[in-house]
C-alpha cells in the first residue's frame, strides 16, 4: 500500500500510555486528524506573526489576478506549524513528565494549499526508540487536501518523551 494514500476509515483517537504501547504501533498508521478549513483571517495572522506577508498569501486580489493559483496560498510553514494541533487529534499520549518538539526531517512539499481548503494531517508511527528513559518517536506526516489524492506533504516528525 502507498503509504501517501489517505486512508478512508474513520479513526478514533489512540491513547498510549507507556513505551510498550506506543512501541505496539511501530509500522502502523496511527489515525487521521480532522479535516481543519484553512481561511485567510488564518493566513494573515501568521503572516503577522512571522513577518512574512508575500502577497500570495496575503493580497487575495493580486494572487487572483497574477498569482498562479488565481487565489491566496497558505504559508508551507503554516502547514507545518499546525501539525501538534492535529497531532493531538490522533494521539493521546498520557503518563508523562514531559514531551518535546525535537525535529522535522525529509519534509517535500507536493501542492499547495489554496485559501478556504480542508486539511487532514495522516500519522503512521515509523519508530519508537527507548533512549535510556526517554522515549524518541519518528512519526511519518502525510498533509491531505480533502477530495484531493496527492499530499500537501510528506515528512518525518520526532517527538521525544519523557514517561512517569
């Protein structure tokens, strides 16, 4: 199976709590996020916080006139930002003292997300890794857009944690 297909079962959020459980999962699709409609208020206000306003994201008249989207794009860091939000829609991970945002690596954009599109965040559990008490979780991203095949994109997220 092509691991970028987005799979049409409904999930339920996965709870693990332990190294064990989540070692369970290991080569297996965890779940799906729900699908997130990002619009331009969205777009704006990270373009705000980022100091990034290039007027394909942010000036809907111009991107519709010359841009080659004939519509505002979201930021491809944007995209990213979003993923610990849809992240905990997928998994629940409990009993620990702390968790942390430890990488991205081998992330390729695919497509564009034009304004007022669905996003849903698929997450398949590459490897699970106890590095002497502290737990090192490579999760394979794949970004949808609703009624659309090809990935926004693709990539490997690492968390670390720290179980009681």
């Amino acid at each position: 199976m092509n691991s970028n297909v987005l799979i049409n079962i409904i999930f339920t959020m996965v709870i693990i709590n332990s190294f064990e459980e989540y070692k369970s999962f290991e080569g297996q699709i965890l779940g799906v996020s729900d699908w997130h409609r990002i619009n331009q208020e969205q777009i704006n206000k990270f373009a705000d916080a980022t100091l990034d306003h290039q007027w394909i994201h942010v000036d809907k008249d111009r991107a519709k006139n010359e841009g080659p989207f004939k519509s505002t794009i979201a930021h491809g860091y944007l995209t990213l930002a979003l993923i610990p939000y849809l992240w905990k829609q997928i998994a629940d991970v409990r009993n620990v003292k702390m968790e942390i945002n430890y990488g991205i690596e081998n992330f390729k954009f695919g497509q564009p997300v034009l304004v007022d599109s669905e996003i849903q965040l698929q997450a398949k559990v590459k490897s699970i890794t106890n590095l002497r008490g502290t737990v090192k979780a490579v999760i394979e991203a794949t970004l949808m857009l609703r009624d659309n095949p090809k990935p926004v994109y693709t990539g490997d997220v690492i968390f670390l944690y720290h179980f009681n």
